[in-house]
C-alpha cells in the first residue's frame, strides 16, 4: 500500500510535472508507488510522453515492466500514443516489445493500427515480426490498412508482411482498405500483386466492399484491374 508520498508523485506523474516528481523521489518517495488502478509513475508519464522524466525515474529504478490492471506496460501506453523516443528508451532499458495487455495486441498493433509510422519502424527493426497476430487473430497489416495509414502499409510490406494474409473475418489488406474506403492503399497493395478478388469468410469481395460504401474512385480503380463483377458472396449478391 503507497504511503502518502507514494500517491503524491503517482499524482505528480500524471500531471507530468518534473520538479515535482524530482523533489519527492530525492525525499523518498518509491518510484513504484501504485495508483488505485495500478498505475506507476512511470506508466503516467511513459502515456503522456514525457521523455526527460521517463528517462529520470527509469535511472531511478522504476520496473519498465510493471503492469497495471489491466495488464499494459508503459511501453504498450508509449506505442499506442505513438512516443517513439520513449518507446526507445524503455526498449533501451529492457522492456518487452512483445508486451500485451488484457486486449491480447501488441505494441506494433496499437502503432500500426493508430499510424505511428516512427515507432512502427523502430518495432521493426528491434527484430518484431511484420505479420504476427494479436489474440483476436488481427494483424498490423490488416490495421493499418483498414484505418487508412499508407505509409505505415508500405513499410509492413517492405519488411515482409503477407499481402494477403487474413484477419479474424477473412478479411485481406486490399478488402479492409476497400471497406475504409483508402483509394491510395487499395492502388498500392494492388500494385504490389495482392488479390484484387480475395474474398471474406463470407465472400465479400473488395469491389462488393467498395460498392456498398460509396466509394465510386475505388470501384473504378478495381474495374481498371479486372475485378470479377459477377462474383458472389454467401447470400448469392454481386456486387451489381
């Protein structure tokens, strides 16, 4: 249980407020002190993206590796905001790249999904792998393509993600991307020799997708590249 200057610098951290946090570590306050919900200072200023004062208490001691209740690290809070300098430097001091929360995903999922370019690089090239699931079966790929982040797809197929490759639903880059309606993504991934007819579980075709959301330029591009406009999905509809 945190003594009173234990909960003054977990409310220090949050606040990120660096002379507050230096004063009351050097008067001892533990630099592990826990928040109700299992926060850390490090965690509250690792999701804010305070680099000097991530910096300051990993010198200190803090557990780059505390978890909070519901099991994310600051590395996973630093990832999802997309904090690549404090993704670095708790990676630097030991921190798990392969952490997961209670939500099964990855830090690359949450960059890959949110855009961060800089940390999904970084990710990269600390040797995680492009094309791994989370716990729901997702991958970066699959993300990054259905949230619409084209340089984010570019770099996870630069380093070897499956064009292909499926989510839970059967869902391929080139079907997620028609469905955001991400002109720019569906060009690139056909380009680079993804399946212009890869169906869903439930035959769903990326141009079936296109036409149902609207998204007229995507239709077009798909019809230019000799998508099947008589392909059917499991309830007998064409895309017509």
């Amino acid at each position: 249980m945190n003594d009173a200057k234990g909960e003054a610098l977990v409310r220090a951290a949050n606040a990120a407020d660096p002379d507050l946090v230096r004063e009351l570590v050097e008067n001892g306050a533990p630099v592990d002190a826990r928040s109700s919900t299992g926060w850390t200072p490090l965690m509250a200023v690792a999701n804010k993206g305070h680099l000097e004062l991530v910096q300051y208490l990993v010198e200190k001691g803090a557990n780059v590796e505390a978890k909070n209740q519901h099991g994310w690290t600051p590395l996973l809070w630093a990832a999802l905001k997309g904090f690549a300098d404090v993704v670095r430097h708790l990676a630097d001091h030991g921190a798990d790249l392969a952490a997961r929360g209670d939500d099964g995903s990855p830090p690359l999922h949450h960059a890959a999904s949110g855009g961060f370019l800089d940390v999904v690089r970084l990710l990269l090239d600390r040797g995680v792998p492009a094309g791994e699931p989370n716990k729901l079966g997702q991958l970066p790929l699959t993300l990054a393509a259905r949230q619409g982040h084209p340089d984010v797809v570019r770099c996870l197929v630069e380093r070897g993600a499956d064009l292909d490759a499926c989510g839970p639903e059967g869902n391929p880059p080139l079907l997620q991307a028609a469905i955001g309606g991400h002109l720019e993504i569906v060009r690139y991934l056909a380009d680079q020799g993804a399946q212009i007819d890869a169906k869903s579980k439930r035959g769903l075709t990326p141009l079936m997708a296109a036409a149902k959301g609207g998204h007229l330029e995507i239709v077009r591009f798909l019809l230019e590249r000799g998508a099947d406009v008589n392909a059917r999905n499991e309830y007998g509809k064409t895309p017509l």
